[in-house]
C-alpha cells in the first residue's frame, strides 16, 4: 500500500505558502474512516495532512492518489498580481505671470481667467469628492506701475491654489480608483473562490449523498481556514492595492488548499464508496450463491425423499413393515464471521463444495435405499402373488365345495325330490288257467298322469286291451329338513280306450268295466262285447285329500286311489293305488384343502438424509467515514477612501484710476504677503517652499496620523 503524503505550509517573507496538494486520505479502524480535510491555517501553519496507519486484520489505510496538477497547486507563482494607480496630477494650466508690461484691465482680465480656472478645477474637485472650501475673498488693488508685479503674486498663488486643487483631485481619484479595483479584485476572487469552493463542496455532497446511498455513514465536520490577512483600515492607493493583492493571495492559497483538500476528500470518499460497495455485491453473491445452491440442494433431497417416501408407502402398502430413521449430516463449514470481498466468496466456495457434496451423497444414500426397498418390494410381491395363487386356487376348490355342499344342502333342507310308483293290484277268479288276466299301471313323475291297462281273455286269446287314463294330483311341500309333506289330493279319469286284437269267441259276450271312487261311487262305466275298437272321454275328478310326512328315503303309504271292475266270463276286482318316495339325500360334508403357507413380511429400514445448509455470510460492517468541508474566512473590506479637502480663495482686483504725474511719485508700500500665498519674491518665495514643505510634512502627519488608528472593524 502506498503511504499517503504530508504536506505542509512555508513561510515566504510574509506570506505562507502551500508547497504541495494537501491529500485526505481515509483510515478504516474498528469501522471508522476518516476523510479529512483539515483547516489551512497561517495561524497554527498546519497542513492538511494524513497519517498513515499500520494495516492488519482490523485495520487498512485507504488514501487517495495524489494529485499534482497545475489548477490544484497553490504557490507564490500564483500570487495576485499587484494592481497600480497613479495619483500624479496634470500641471496647472493656470500662467504665473502676466508679462511685464499690462495694462490694469489686461492684469484684471488674466487674474479673473485665472479665477475661473480655478472655479472649473474646484468644481471639478467637488464633483470627484474632493472636500473643498473657500475661503475669504482678498481685495487686491492694482495701479500701472504695480499691474505687472501684483498680477504675478496673484496669478502665482492662483496657480499653486490650482495644483493644490489637481493634486487633491488626482489624489482622490487615484485612491476611489484603489478602492474600486481592490474591491472589484476582492469581490472577483472572493466570488471565483467561492465558486471553486462550491464547486468541490458540491462534488463532495454529492459523493457524501452516494456514499450514504450506499450504506456508510459518513460525518460531516467543518474546518475553518483563517489565513493572516493584512489589516486594510485607513489604506489609500497604491498601499491598499498591494495590501489587497497580498491578501487575495492569500485567500487563493487558502482556497486551492480547500479545493485540494475536498477533491482528495472526494476522491477517498469514492473509492471507498466503490471498495463498500465491491463488498456489498461479493456478500450479496456470496448469499446468492449459498441460497441457490441450498435450495437446488433443498429440491434434489426433497425429490429424493418423495420418491423414497412414495416407495416406502408402496411397499408398507404391500405388506413390508418398514421404519424411517433421519440422517443429518453436517460438514465442516468454514467459519464466515467477520470475512469480507474475496475472502469471503472464496470461503462460501469452499463451503458450497461440502454441501453439494453432501447433497449429492444424501441424494445418491435415498435412492439406493428406494432401489433397495423396491427391489426387495417386488420380491415379496412375488411372493405373494405366488402365495395368493395357490391361496386363490385352494379358496376355490374350498368355496366350490362349500358352494356345491350347501346347494345340496339346501336341496336336501328344501327338496321335494321324490318318486312316484302306481300299482294296479287284482283280486281275480281267473288269475291262472285258460282265462288268465292281468292288470298294470304306470304313472308319469313329473305330471302324474297315469295309465291303466288290462288284457280281455275270452279263453282262447287275448282279444284286445283296455286303457284308463287319468291323472293322479298330488302336492309335496318341504318342510325345511329334508322332510316332505305329501299330499295326495285327487284323482282324474280323462278316456277309457279299447282295443280290438282277435274276434271274441267266448259265448258270454257281456264284457262291462267299471270305475269307481274309494267312497264306491261310480265314476265311469262302459259296456261292450270286445269286438270293436272304442274310445270313451269321461272328465271326471274324485277327491283323495290324503296327506303323509315322510323322511328322506321314506316312502309314503300305498295309497288307493281308484277301483276298477272289468267284469266278463270271470269278474276282475282290482283297484289302482300309488305311492311316493322321498329321494332326497343328505350331502356329505365336504373335505377342505389346506391353505398354503402364507409369506412373512420382510423389515426395511431406510433413511432420510438431511444435510446442514452453510451458514450465510455476514453482511459489512458499516463504515463511518469522516469527512472535512473547508470554509475559508473572507477577506477583510478596504475603507472607502476619505474625501481629499482643498481649500481655495479668490481675489478681488481693484483697479486704480489714472492720474497725472506731478512729481516724482514715492515708491509704492509693497503688498503684505501674508495675504497671497505664495509671493513672487525670493524671500516670498523661500517662504512659500517652506510652506509647501510643512504643507507636506501636514499631510504625512495626518497620514501618519491615520495609520495609527485603530483597525476600522469591518
């Protein structure tokens, strides 16, 4: 680091000088800078200067450049320009002399021209400022022969009146010309001064404005330059000419080094500004480094977690018993209290390394648990799926024999399964031999229509059959354990047939047959010689209502339902009757199979990685910087120049009638020159150098008198 330079103030003769740019520089210890931009002084001769300070872990020195330019150095070599006025006067116009030989009214006429210069000079005087008095007129009286002589004292005094009169009006002049310049160049320096001291103080507020902007604190102090400036009360001329340059000068000195001192201050201000700043944009990239990449890491966890979370419900879905347990890994972070800039990015670099590592292995540990459990999942799936088979194929043959046993079983509770039976039973007197008969009958099981049949012998053929037709109507209830209540409720003859085979050769041809009910009531009859074919209807119902309980593979009573007579050589009794048994059969009960082996569900353990984000850095400290506005003391105002007096008088001529010479005339009484100032006389004239000389040693005593007075507070 390059050290900051001191710069401080010479003395020149009178004058202190700034040998160099005074440069602020900017100290950062314990977060405070100082950006000074100390009083240029000639009273205390102190610089404006920095210090330099030793850099270590808490501490930098920070100083602007040093900026050795033309418009910023302030020396002698820019000392103001002294400024001259003269206040030398013209020459009287007014002549000394008349000549040697004027008439009374010729010395008159010049002395009253005289005069009137004069008057236009005083005027003149009094229009300029110049306090001018007039004193009493002298009465002057002229003859012919003193015309000449007179005329020439007055013209002379007339004269030195006039001078006197230029001379307090170049005088005045020269010193309200002093005072305007001198006040003109004042009011000119003050002005640009001001303006160059505006300007850096702006540029400075403005940099103070960004540099608050931006996050310092920044501390405004106010350094007061007070240079030694000359006192001016009671100067005149030329003196308070070269006295306001001396202190123009000085105040262009006190300004440049206040310029100097508040550019350096900016400039420091800036760069400190830019570096603060620099800091801010490496923290905040710093943190938004850090907060991308946790919340990539965030994401890819949380992605690998809910797929590890989805398997593990999958798999406690299909049966597996499987825990959770959480593993927080936490890397070894840099610490990141108190780094800044590079130092700063590089740690948080460091520390993003560990932690997408850590993700990564996170990620990578949750979906090898996911594989795993998956794997292991479908493992036992298959076994299930196995187990489930076998269980569904021995559920089946389970259900269907449950299934098939209890439809039997319900048929046998609920069944009217049954059996019908009809016999035709004979009590005949031919029941062998020649005329033997015989009678059957069948039943229908589903409909109970029956059939009876029966052969006609006449002894020597079987000359035809005989065919009864009906119907047996019976009902068979369930009484719900395999019992059936049977009841036999009626019966119906429909037709009777017979059927002619042989010619009947019996000599008895009186073949009759005959129905009757159990109560012996006649139900059909027909009678015929059996020769012919026939066919009889006969329609007609008898009422049974006879009603059994039978037991499974129980048969019912033989129950009669019908007597038949077929009566002829020998008489055929019989009667039809019928029977029903309950076919119903218990089912057996069935055999099961075994179920199969069911699979054991295995345990799983995965787990959740979270991984210990870094921590984020830590923000800048705020600095607080110090900065100095130079305010430079005004110049102290000239005196307006007092008014010059000059006093002037005039004459009266008084001219002298002609007279005659009658004798030789006296020597006239010679005028008293106490009353015309100065006389044309040797001696007057010695006189009147001696008044000029106490004339002037006058003014230097009230000049003198004046610079001893007291300093004119301004």
């Amino acid at each position: 680091m390059q050290n900051s330079k001191t710069y401080k103030l010479y003395k020149s003769g009178k004058l202190w000088v700034v040998g160099a740019v005074a440069v602020a520089g900017v100290a950062v210890s314990s977060n405070v800078a100082h950006v000074s931009a100390d009083t240029v002084s000639n009273a205390d001769a102190q610089a404006v200067q920095t210090t330099d300070a030793t850099q270590n872990d808490k501490q930098v020195q920070l100083t602007a450049s040093s900026t050795d330019t033309a418009t910023d150095k302030a020396t002698t070599d820019d000392a103001t320009k002294t400024a001259t006025v003269s206040s030398t006067a013209e020459k009287s116009t007014v002549p000394t002399t008349a000549g040697s030989s004027v008439t009374q009214d010729q010395a008159k006429d010049a002395v009253d021209k005289a005069q009137d210069t004069v008057k236009s000079d005083a005027d003149t005087a009094s229009k300029a400022g110049v306090d001018v008095t007039t004193g009493k007129t002298t009465d002057v009286t002229i003859n012919d022969d003193n015309a000449s002589s007179k005329t020439d004292e007055v013209l002379s005094d007339l004269n030195k009146q006039d001078q006197a009169v230029k001379d307090a009006t170049a005088k005045q002049q020269a010193n309200d010309q002093a005072y305007q310049t001198a006040t003109t160049e004042q009011t000119d320096a003050t002005k640009q001064g001001q303006a160059d001291l505006d300007n850096a103080t702006s540029d400075l507020d403005k940099q103070v404005d960004t540099t608050e902007k931006a996050g310092i604190k920044v501390n405004v102090e106010v350094a007061q330059s007070s240079p030694e400036y000359k006192d001016l009360s009671g100067l005149e001329g030329q003196d308070l000419l070269d006295a306001m340059a001396y202190n123009i000068n000085l105040y262009k000195q006190a300004i440049a080094g206040g310029v100097a001192s508040e550019k350096a201050g900016t400039e420091t201000l800036a760069k400190l500004t830019a570096e603060y700043q620099q800091k801010q944009a490496d923290y905040a990239k710093a943190n938004a480094d850090r907060d991308e990449a946790v919340e990539k890491g965030k994401s890819d966890l949380n992605n690998a977690t809910s797929d590890l979370d989805n398997q593990v419900e999958a798999s406690k879905n299909a049966g597996l018993d499987v825990s959770i347990e959480v593993s927080k890994v936490s890397p070894k972070y840099k610490d990141l209290t108190g780094l800044e800039g590079q130092d700063l990015l590089d740690a948080m670099t460091y520390n993003l390394d560990l932690y997408n590592k850590a993700v990564a292995s996170g990620v990578a540990s949750e979906k090898a648990d996911a594989k795993t459990l998956a794997k292991l999942t479908a493992e036992y799936q298959k076994q299930v799926a196995d187990y489930e088979a076998q269980k569904a194929a021995v559920d089946k043959a389970n259900a269907d024999k449950k299934a098939a046993y209890e439809k039997a079983l319900e048929d046998y509770m609920n069944g009217t399964n049954h059996t019908t039976s009809m016999t035709a039973q004979t009590q005949t007197d031919a029941s062998s031999g020649q005329y033997q008969t015989f009678m059957n009958a069948t039943v229908d099981q589903n409909t109970g229509e029956f059939t009876l049949g029966h052969d006609m012998n006449d002894g020597v053929h079987i000359i035809g059959h005989g065919v009864l037709k009906g119907k047996v109507n019976w009902n068979i209830v369930s009484n719900g354990d395999g019992t059936e209540t049977v009841t036999i409720s009626s019966i119906e003859l429909y037709s009777y047939t017979y059927t002619n085979a042989y010619q009947n050769q019996a000599v008895n041809q009186n073949i009759n047959f005959h129905v009757y009910d159990n109560d012996g009531n006649e139900l059909f009859s027909v009678y015929h010689d059996g020769n012919t074919t026939f066919s009889k209807t006969i329609n007609k119902t008898a009422q049974i209502n006879k009603a059994f309980k039978i037991s499974p593979n129980e048969t019912s009573p033989l129950t009669q339902v019908v007597v038949v007579d077929d009566n002829w050589i020998w008489n055929t009794h019989g009667q039809v009757s019928t029977q029903i048994k309950n076919t119903n059969v218990a089912p057996k009960a069935p055999t099961y199979e075994q179920d199969p082996v069911k699979p054991t569900a295995p345990k799983a353990t995965v787990h959740h990685v979270q991984v210990v984000a870094p921590a984020k850095g830590q923000e800048p400290a705020v600095t607080v910087a110090i900065v100095k506005k130079v305010t430079v003391a005004d110049m102290p105002n000239a005196d307006k120049p007092q008014p010059q007096k000059v006093e002037v008088h005039y004459y009266n001529i008084k001219k002298t009638p002609k007279v005659e010479k009658t004798a030789t005339p006296e020597t006239p009484k010679a005028v008293e020159t106490a009353s015309i100032l100065p006389t044309t006389h040797a001696t007057e004239n010695q006189g009147g150098v001696l008044l000029s000389v106490m004339a002037g040693l006058a003014s230097l005593g009230l000049a003198f008198g004046i610079s001893k007075k007291g300093k004119k507070q301004n």
